[in-house]
C-alpha cells in the first residue's frame, strides 16, 4: 500500500492521544462534561478513569501496531469515534449547548452543529482507517518501512497531520482554576448545565441544584468528613458566627458520621453529590457556590475557608 494510506489512521491516533492526555489532566472536568452528557453519577467516576487511558491506548496500537494491533486499534477508534459522535448528536439534538470537554479545558468546543460535523468527519475516518485494516493494512511502521524516495512528501504529510492536529486541539489552551477571592469570581459559562445535576437532600428526596433556589438564592458549602476546616466552618454556622444566612451542606462522607457530629444541621445536608462537585469543577473543600433565582451561578465557585467566610458575609449583607 502507499504510504499515503496512513494518513487517515495517524489523524485518528492522534485526536484521540492528545484528547486522552488532556482528560488526564483535567479529570475534574471530564467528570463533569461527562454529567452534562446525562451519564449516571454512578458509573461517571468509573467513565472518567478509563476513557483516557482507553485513548492513549487506541492511539498506540493504531501508531505502533503490527497488522494485528493496527486492527485492534482501528476497531477500538471506531467504538470510540462512534460513541463520542452518538453523545455530541444526540445532545445537540436537544437544543444543548455546553462545553463537551472533549479536549479537556485544551480546546473548548460547545454542542452545535459545527461540533456534530467534527466529529462526524472523525468518525468516517476512524471508519476509513477500519477499512484500511480489513484490507490489509499491516500498520503505519511497517507502511513508514517500504517508503521510498517518491513516498517523501507523505511521510511530510504525515508528520504535518499530526503536528496540525496537536495544535488544534491545543490551541484554546487554558488552565481554569477555582477563584480564591471574591474578587476573582467569574461567571460560570455552563451554569445551566451544572445546576442540573442531581442530590439528595437529607428528607431523601432526589433534586437538581437550581431546584433548591425556586424561592431565593441559595448558598451550597461543599465539606467533607474529616477536613479541619470544614468543621471549623461548620461549627461557626451553628453558632451563627458566620452570619444569618441561609446555607444548604453538600455533604461528601458518611451520613451517619455528618449527622451524628452535628445534628443542628442535619436538615440542611446533602448527599450524593459527587457530580454536583465535577459538574462545578470543586475539588477542594470547603467550597462554596451561590445559585441564583434563574438557575445560574451568581456567586463562585470559591474554595479555602476564608474565601467561604467572604462568600457568606457577603451573602447575607445582600439578603
């Protein structure tokens, strides 16, 4: 086969190896894209663990792979490819239009049109590439192997397929962090998105975040079992030293444990929520959130103690 046949199965390998690095590092927000797309909490920490490393491993075999691993590469793109086309359809068909995470937060891309075609054109050449493999293809070292003279401007082309493909997946390079300060508080661009994620409150009952804020905004503090200043924080509240306002506790530990160490506030927990916290990219704790009357973000994400404190303060002077 001519060299040129490898073009198509390195484009493949290399969206797909780049895209696994990137969910890599920005595992937070694959969790919570991966929410967004209506993947069941349950299974979205499993999902965000395996996917990229199932990238990685799909770009190997398709750049590495002798006749046998290329085929098992070019059959792995195409479970990958389809799936990703079926998600991004079909969320778009719903009107959708949030950030897919595809790339992490190395190239931000929202549910539309142009997005459904992207991933439409990889999929037909992870469907290319599982044709040229049927038909023999023995894999691109051994296609690199047979190039000649004349073969120079496709091996050009393939190294310019993948630079160029790097690139534009790099190119919206960004790192997002948690805003410390309430000076630094943006506007969450999916907060739509990411006050649809479910809890449980502490009668039981399965809600979305923006549901709790029908009536007036609302204050979430994420805590956790264990963390010095969430107790510190939590105990304050009890107090009433951080202040009348009303705060909701998204809980993440044992129910038992939270309910047992501070049964004044018990009522107001929330449970389960895992993909609330991916959603809304809080890793650390405490963090806090305000959700306004529409359901969008009015305040944070802020993480640290100090910058819950502010949160709070600030919150019930504007009650």
């Amino acid at each position: 086969m001519p060299v040129s046949t490898g073009v198509l199965p390195v484009v493949v390998a290399v969206v797909l190896l780049v895209a696994g690095v990137a969910k890599i590092r920005h595992r937070a927000d694959t969790r919570g894209a991966l929410g967004r797309f209506g993947f069941p909490p349950a299974v979205i920490p499993a999902i965000a663990l395996v996917l990229p490393w199932g990238e990685i491993a799909v770009a190997a075999l398709l750049l590495l792979g002798g006749p046998l691993l290329f085929a098992l590469g070019a059959a792995g793109a195409l479970v990958l490819t389809g799936g990703f086309f079926f998600v991004v359809a079909r969320a778009a068909r719903k009107g959708e239009t949030f950030e897919c995470g595809c790339f992490g937060t190395w190239e931000r891309s929202r549910i539309g049109p142009l997005l459904v075609i992207r991933n439409g054109a990889l999929l037909a050449a992870a469907i290319a590439t599982a044709a040229l493999a049927i038909a023999g293809l023995p894999g691109v070292p051994a296609l690199l192997g047979t190039a000649t003279g004349a073969d120079a401007q496709w091996a050009v082309m393939l190294a310019a397929a993948m630079g160029l493909t790097a690139l534009f997946a790099a190119a919206g390079a960004s790192a997002r962090s948690a805003p410390t300060s309430l000076a630094e508080l943006p506007t969450q661009p999916d907060a739509q998105d990411a006050t649809a994620t479910e809890v449980v409150t502490a009668s039981g009952a399965v809600t979305r975040l923006r549901d709790l804020a029908l009536q007036h905004p609302q204050v979430i503090v994420f805590v956790r079992h264990g963390c010095g200043s969430c107790e510190d924080l939590l105990r304050d509240v009890e107090s009433d030293r951080a202040g009348t306002v009303d705060v909701l506790f998204a809980v993440s530990g044992d129910r038992t444990m939270f309910e047992t160490a501070h049964p004044g506030l018990a009522s107001r927990a929330l449970y389960a929520v895992q993909a609330a916290r991916s959603a809304l990219g809080v890793s650390k704790t405490p963090a806090a959130v305000v959700i306004g009357l529409n359901g969008t973000i009015a305040a944070g994400p802020v993480s640290g103690a100090a910058a819950v404190r502010e949160l709070l303060v600030r919150t019930a002077q504007t009650a």
